[in-house]
C-alpha cells in the first residue's frame, strides 16, 4: 500500500514585475504570512517552498524563513527551499541563511 508525502505549499510572489499583478501596497506583510503558513499547517500542509518572482527582493525574507525555522512544525527536519537567481544575495543574507540553515 502505497502513502501519500504530506501536501506541500508553494508560496508565490511577484517581486520582479509586481505592476502586473498587483500593487506594491496589496503585498503581504510578515504578519500576512505568518497568517497564511498557520493556516495552511492548520489544513494539514507539513512543508512549504518560497519562489518567486524574486524572492530576495521581499523585505521580509528573513523574517518568514526565522518564523518557518522557529515558530511552526512546517519543514520539520529539513531545508526550506527557496528559488532565486542569487544575484542579491550579499554577506549579510548569506550570513543569515548560514544562521538558519547551519548545516550549509
């Protein structure tokens, strides 16, 4: 008998070119997605990824990936996977992706 994996999430944005689908002002903020990732744990979701658009060029960032890391079930014993293209990565976010993720 074969068991399903736990339903994963994608969480989607479109920091690149965000005129297109909305404005800047309908973006949600941290607490807007602390929000969503409860709700989406509450439904039964077990792990969830972050791409984009760009997701690096969302302030809150490091905030959501600390909140993932430290304050939900979500991901439990593994990476988050977050697609970007790296060209914003700097010292200061490495060093918080080292922080989070120190097995990298």
């Amino acid at each position: 008998m074969l068991q399903s994996a736990a339903p994963t999430a994608y969480m989607l944005q479109s920091a690149e070119k965000p005129e297109f689908f909305y404005s800047k002002e309908d973006e949600l903020t941290l607490d807007g997605w602390k929000a969503a990732l409860s709700a989406l744990e509450a439904l039964g979701v077990r792990q969830v990824g972050i791409s984009g658009g760009e997701p690096l060029l969302k302030d809150c960032l490091v905030g959501l990936l600390r909140h993932i890391r430290e304050r939900t079930g979500l991901n439990e014993g593994q990476g988050i996977n977050v697609v970007s293209n790296g060209k914003l990565m700097d010292e200061d976010t490495l060093s918080v992706f080292m922080e989070i993720y120190p097995s990298c």
